[in-house]
C-alpha cells in the first residue's frame, strides 16, 4: 500500500515509523511544507520521497492528514474532490472533530473520509520527535463512522489495529466535549 503522510512531526513521522516496520506501507510518500522537515524526514528514513499534495494523492491509496486541525479542514474537501470516485482512502488525525464534520458532512465523497483522533502524544513536535510504539495500546476514536464507507472504515480501522491501538466509537459532537474535560 502507498501512504500520503502530509506533515512529517510527531504524529505523522511516528506513523512511518510503525507502519513501515509493521509491513502495513509499501511506500510512504511525505507532504510537508518545511524544507528542513523534508529533509530529516528522508535522511532519517521516515518517508521514501517527498512530493506536491496534489502529485501524492495521483499515487497513494491512503492518505493520512496529520497537521493542525484548521489546515487539516482546508486541505479535506480538496482532497475529497480528487479522490470522489476511486477508492482511495483519506483520514485526519486531529484532535477536534466538529468543525472538519461540519466541513465534509456534504462532499459527494464523504464516505471516502474516516474521522480518527489517536489519543497518544508527546510535547515534542517535528520529524525528530518521532517514536517508534508511541500509539502502542492507546486508544483510537473513529467519529461517525456510519458517514464512511464501510471500506473505507475497515481499511483506518485494520491501520489502528496493526498501530495496537483500541478502537472506539463516537459522535464527533460527543467527542469534542469529551476532549475538552
């Protein structure tokens, strides 16, 4: 499988590192805005090539959005209207839901998108912050799942399950309040 990781930090370059030793990518592909990010990224051997948004998405089956979540909602119906009508496959990892629900509740290619939130972290931000383990036994909140595809869900659902991570389910409304406390 060819992995789109747009934003190589903590988050994003941890991904790599354990989707690349657990066999889940073939390939990761990195979008990433900071030159110096790109950089270590590929000299530490987190992603295999470094490209254009627009490029990765042509030559990736998932697609992971793993920036702040008000890039994460501005890049989402973009991605949307280029992936209506295949079967690739796009998820955040953002830790607010509401306002990306709001934005892609819509899209024609709603169901193409999966809402996950891996509740796992360090303070650390940047490709050199990355850890291998760190979504090891935490848990992973799918937001309204009954607006993805079913296959779309089962292929982020089999990515969490290889992460170790436990699964649960939520209203994105629900988990936003939850979140906050």
């Amino acid at each position: 499988m060819v992995i789109t990781i747009v934003g190589i930090g903590l988050i994003g370059g941890s991904l790599a590192l354990d989707l690349r030793k657990r066999k889940f990518a073939d390939r990761i592909i990195g979008v990433e805005s900071s030159i110096q990010h790109q950089n270590i990224a590929l000299l530490c051997g987190l992603i295999d090539e470094v490209d254009t948004l627009e490029n990765a998405i042509e030559k990736s089956d998932l697609i992971l959005l793993c920036t702040p979540v008000n890039s994460n909602c501005a890049m989402l119906p973009v991605i949307l209207d280029r992936i209506a009508g295949t079967t690739k496959v796009v998820t955040d990892m953002g830790s607010t839901k509401g306002t990306i629900a709001q934005i892609s509740k819509d899209h024609p290619a709603r169901g193409r998108y999966v809402a996950a939130h891996p509740m796992a972290g360090t303070e650390y931000s940047g490709p050199l912050a990355a850890i291998g383990k760190l979504f090891d036994y935490k848990t992973a909140i799918i937001c309204d799942r009954e607006l993805s595809d079913k296959d779309a869900l089962l292929e982020v659902e089999t990515m969490m399950k290889i992460l170790n991570m436990h699964i649960t389910y939520m209203d994105s409304a629900i988990h936003d309040v939850h979140v906050a406390y």
